[in-house]
C-alpha cells in the first residue's frame, strides 16, 4: 500500500478532519433509534488514537439517501449519543456540516473534543463533489484522515474533494485494515478458493464474477442473480426475478467460466412474495406461476461441502430472501458453514445483506474480515480503482 497511514503523520494536538462511515441502520417506525452500531464501533479506534494523540476531532459522515437536502428522519443525533456512550464523553453534534455556525463549533474545539457534523448529504454538493463545498468542509482542519472505507468508491467532496486541499493526509486503521485484507485475499489467493456471489441483480456484479474467476477455482451462485444465469442455459424460470437485457452477458460469463461457475440444482419456490405464502421444492427449473426465493436442499448441501473444502473463502450477498422466514435456510446455511470452516481457511465477507446474515444465522466469531463496505468492497473485488483511496495517495 502507497498509502500515508495514521502513525506516519505528526497529529498530536491537531484539529482533525475524520471521515467516518456511520451510515447506520435505523429503526424504521421511531427513526430515532439505533438497530446496528457496527460501523460506529468499527471507527472507534480511529478515534481513540486520535483523541490520545490529543487532537480535536471534527467527524463528517451520510446517513442514508436524503437526495440533497434537510431530511429530519436522517440526522445524526442518535449517532451523536451513541458514540458518546461508546466514547465516555460528550459528543457535540453541528447544526449542519457547513456555514457558519459550523466553523465556530470547530474553532472553538479544544484538546480531546469530539463535534460531529450533521449529515454531509443534506447538501447535493456533497455528491457532486462541489469544489465549494470541499472548501468549506476542508476549513474546518488542518489534517485530514479518512476511515470510512464503505465510501472509497465514491467521487464525493469528503472523500476525494477535502483529501485535495489539505497536505496532511492519512489512512485510518479501519481504512487500511479493510484494504489489507481484502488485498491479501485477491493477491495470493490460498487454494482451493472458493467465491460465493448472491443477491438479486447480475448486473452490479458482474466485474466482481469475471475477477472472482481469476482469483478463485469456483464462484457459487445464488439469490435472484441464479435465475439470469439458468435463464441463459434454457431452464425455465418461472416467475422468477430475471434480468432479460442481461441474459447474453450471464450466457458469455459461463461461457469464460468452463464450469467453475456453479448454479442452483434446486429450489425453494413460491407463487407470493410473502412470509405466510405455501412453498415447495423443485429440482431443475421452476415452473410457470412460481418464483424462486431461495437455494433449496441439495444446493445446500453442494455449497457447505464446497465451503467445507476451501481454503480461501470470499462472500458478498444471499442466497435467498433471508428478511422472510420460509426462504432463509439457504442463506443461514451458507453463513453457518463459512464460519465453521473459516476455523481454517482465510475468509472475507463484504456487503451489508451478508453482514445481517451472519447476525441472523447467530456466528460470525471465526470469519477473517467483514467489510464494513459493500460497494466498495466490490469494486475492490472488480479490480477497479476506489477514488477514495488514490485521492489518499
């Protein structure tokens, strides 16, 4: 890594910018309420190293998708007081992330201070990466680190637009541990590999497939991407969620693949989309009326002992729609067995859904690394350059 990191920068009693990534999920009635503090604890120790280096901290994050504008259900109050709690002392939170008030709260920050803005995407300068609003952002400090590695494929003013302005710059632990690992299992993949791609849409992935299968032996599929690929081979779908303009794509993938792309041979199937719906099982193809919602129990039973044999593991998204009970098991499955077998093998786990999986499925204790980002843990599995990173360099 060409990457300035945290100790290679002198920061003791600097006012430092950190751009964190406390995109959290929050409970969907209230909106005030915290369901997953995971990435807020994943920044912790940033933070602690910085606050024991005596800095000030100004810390910018999103919340969410609020289109360029104030959204009252995205501000980041509850995330101002959990991280106090979690810190052990007061957080104060800006009124908003530029303008004026926002640079009094900054200048008047003392030794071991902790402001968090309010949501970056409250303004549509954000996104667009708006040299103005880098300005403004990047007057707040002096240095400048980023930590939110969930971010680093994005072209934003707080992760590429700030980095340009300001000379000291670094990498935060959270940052290049996410790098490390991910680079560690790409560039000298331990065999036999294994890559497990699911979710519902072929399209975003791609790449991820076409560079999985030169770093790994096998890439297991599943979700509602599985129904393109069988699609392409002439199995009947059903109802199933295909992507017809992407049929030729996943025909010329299997194509390069020569069988290392590994399919469904059974099916988990229903005619709603609904948790009380009646279900069956099949083998081959779905039939007409009938959608699949997860792997069934062969395919299970292939996929465990693929993982069980590996030696290098990489997962990003379900097998299924794990949200509803009936179509879950594939999914918990495959978590479960990339768990036990990561007792061995080196494995890394990328991708929000697959996070909430290992939640759900109750491990996650032995996996190598789960990503704190999923489209950037993507793209880094694509091979392509993450803007966030290289505006570092």
């Amino acid at each position: 890594m060409t990457l300035r990191q945290l100790d290679q920068l002198a920061l003791r009693g600097k006012r430092v910018f950190v751009r964190v990534d406390f995109n959290v999920p929050l409970d969907k009635e209230s909106g005030t309420s915290i369901t997953s503090d995971t990435r807020i604890r994943m920044a912790l120790p940033t933070i602690r190293t910085l606050l024991d280096q005596g800095c000030s901290l100004v810390l910018a994050s999103h919340l969410g998708r609020p289109k360029g504008q104030p959204n009252a259900r995205m501000r980041l109050a509850p995330v101002a007081r959990r991280l106090a709690e979690l810190l052990g002392r007061p957080v104060r939170l800006a009124p908003d992330c530029v303008g004026a008030e926002a640079e009094a709260m900054a200048g008047r920050l003392q030794s071991g201070e902790v402001l968090l803005l309010e949501n970056l995407r409250f303004h549509s300068g954000e996104e667009a990466n708006d040299p103005g609003f880098a300005r403004a952002l990047a007057s707040l400090a002096g240095a400048y680190i980023n930590d939110a590695f969930g971010t680093a494929h994005r072209t934003h003013a707080s992760t590429t637009g700030v980095p340009a302005l300001l000379d000291h710059k670094a990498a935060g632990l959270l940052m290049m541990r996410e790098l490390e690992n991910l680079s560690h299992a790409i560039s000298a993949p331990a065999r036999p590999s294994l890559g497990i791609i699911g979710g519902a849409k072929i399209s975003g992935k791609i790449d991820v497939i076409r560079n999985l299968l030169n770093v790994t032996e096998r890439v297991l599929i599943g979700g509602a991407m599985s129904y393109t690929f069988l699609r392409a081979q002439g199995v009947s779908t059903g109802s199933s969620l295909v992507e017809a303009d992407r049929v030729d794509m996943a025909r010329d993938l299997l194509g390069l693949a020569n069988g290392r792309i590994v399919l469904p041979v059974d099916h988990v199937i229903s005619q709603r989309f609904r948790a009380d719906a009646p279900t069956r099982i099949v083998r081959g193809g779905v039939p007409d009326g009938w959608m699949g919602l997860d792997i069934g129990p062969k395919t299970v039973e292939n996929y465990v002992a693929a993982i069980g044999a590996a030696e290098l593991i990489i997962w990003n998204g379900p097998m299924g729609v794990f949200e509803l009970k009936p179509f879950a098991a594939g999914t918990v499955a495959v978590a479960r067995a990339v768990d036990e077998s990561s007792k061995a093998a080196f494995s890394v786990v990328g991708g929000g859904d697959s996070e909430r999986a290992i939640r759900v499925a109750g491990v996650g204790d032995n996996i190598s690394h789960i990503s704190t980002g999923g489209g950037a843990s993507l793209d880094f599995l694509a091979g392509k350059t993450l803007p966030g990173v290289e505006a570092l360099r």
